[in-house]
C-alpha cells in the first residue's frame, strides 16, 4: 500500500493563478481531509469529506474547494492564489470513528509558496 | 470558541529522562483525542490516541493521560531517547473533524 500520496511536493505560483493539489489513498478510508500548516501553528483543517460525493468545510475554507467524486480521490483547487495561501499542505485519510479511533494517516505534504 | 493548546511551545529534556507534554482542550463534546509526532519536513505521524470514556492508555514507552474534569491531555514518553526530537501535537476529535494544538517541540539533550 502507498497510503496518501499527494501530489506535487512543491508549487511556486503567482498571485492570481489557479492550481489543483492532488491526494489519492489506497486504504479505503471513508473519510479524507485537507489541513494547512504554517509556522508556529499547529494544522488548521480546510474541507472535509465523509465520504464520495459529500464535502463540507472546516476551520479555514476560503479561497479552496474541493470534490470528492471517489473514495481514494480528493484534490484541493486554490481558485485564485494569494501570498496569504503560502504554507505546508497535509492531505489526510482515515476510517470513520465508530470503524476505529478516527486516526488520521497523512500524506508527506505540499509546499506552496504564492509570490 | 473550541480550541486545543499546548502549555509550552518548547521542552528541553535529558536522554534517558522521561518527558511529559501537556495539553488543555476546550471542546467538551470531543469522542477521542490523539498525539501526533512530526518530524522536520514530514507528516505528522499517530502515536497514541484515547477515548473520551477513558482516563489512560499505555503504548511503547508511552502513556496518555486524559482528565475530562479539567479538560487536560498529557503524553509521558519514557526513557526519551534522541530520536524522540519532533513537534508534537495533541489534537481532538468529534465525529469527523479533528482540530490539533500548535504544538510543542521536544529537544533531547545528549
């Protein structure tokens, strides 16, 4: 098994450029998630799914969005990308609680730096 | 609003001495709790977690503490050695959603 992988490792943009951040896992987890890390913080949860076909929003959603078409799929688009948006993006994966303790599995993560 | 810290941004401890890594939840609702490690340019990675009904659990050199009361986690490593230098996070979950603390960064001294 490969786990999460996320794709690309690292992206320079300019403001105003769109871009998709890739996440696939090979776990059949229900539930798969987006955070951003920045220094000094912990990980801040963007969008959420619970499963194909059902997405909702966390703590930070503004400026991404997300789908979920199928369960080892979930890519996160920066519709316009502003230096705001300059951070370490964890993709994450796990069952759903009551199949286990809701443990997240994270992919190796993204770096994004808007100029 | 729910949020999730960590009492010390930073923790310096000797090899071979055991560490305790505190953390303050505020979330009353959260199912289960987990301490996460992460190393310079990696994902975080599951060490321990626990449920709300529970008020211990042991792993590998390990402990979580958990007391609802006053709504404090803590993560006892055991005989720390130098590869237990990371940041590590508590983070809380209900349901679906799992909000992390900033984090604190253990240093092992030789």
């Amino acid at each position: 098994n490969a786990g999460v992988t996320q794709t690309p490792k690292f992206q320079v943009l300019k403001t105003g450029q769109s871009m998709t951040l890739q996440c696939a896992q090979d776990m059949n987890h229900e539930y798969m998630s987006w955070y951003r890390q920045d220094p000094g913080m912990g990980l801040r949860l963007i969008h959420y799914s619970v499963g194909a076909g059902i997405t909702d929003q966390g703590e930070v959603p503004n400026g991404y969005n997300v789908s979920r078409s199928t369960t080892e799929d979930f890519p996160l688009r920066l519709l316009s990308a502003a230096p705001s948006q300059t951070s370490v993006y964890f993709c994450a994966s796990s069952y759903s609680p009551d199949r286990g303790t809701g443990e997240l599995f994270f992919g190796e993560g993204s770096r994004l730096t808007v100029l | 609003g729910e949020s999730v810290g960590l009492h010390l941004p930073t923790l310096s401890v000797q090899e071979g001495d055991n560490s305790i890594i505190n953390c303050a939840y505020s979330n009353s609702a959260s199912d289960y709790f987990i301490w996460y490690k992460q190393e310079s340019g990696k994902g975080p990675q599951f060490i321990i977690d626990i449920r709300s009904n529970m008020d211990k659990r042991q792993g590998q050199r390990v402990t979580v503490l958990l007391n609802k009361t006053v709504k404090h986690l803590s993560l006892q490593i055991a005989a720390t050695q130098p590869g237990d230098s990371a940041v590590y996070f508590c983070a809380e979950g209900h349901e679906a959603k799992l909000s992390f603390g900033a984090g604190t960064t253990v240093t092992v001294r030789a």
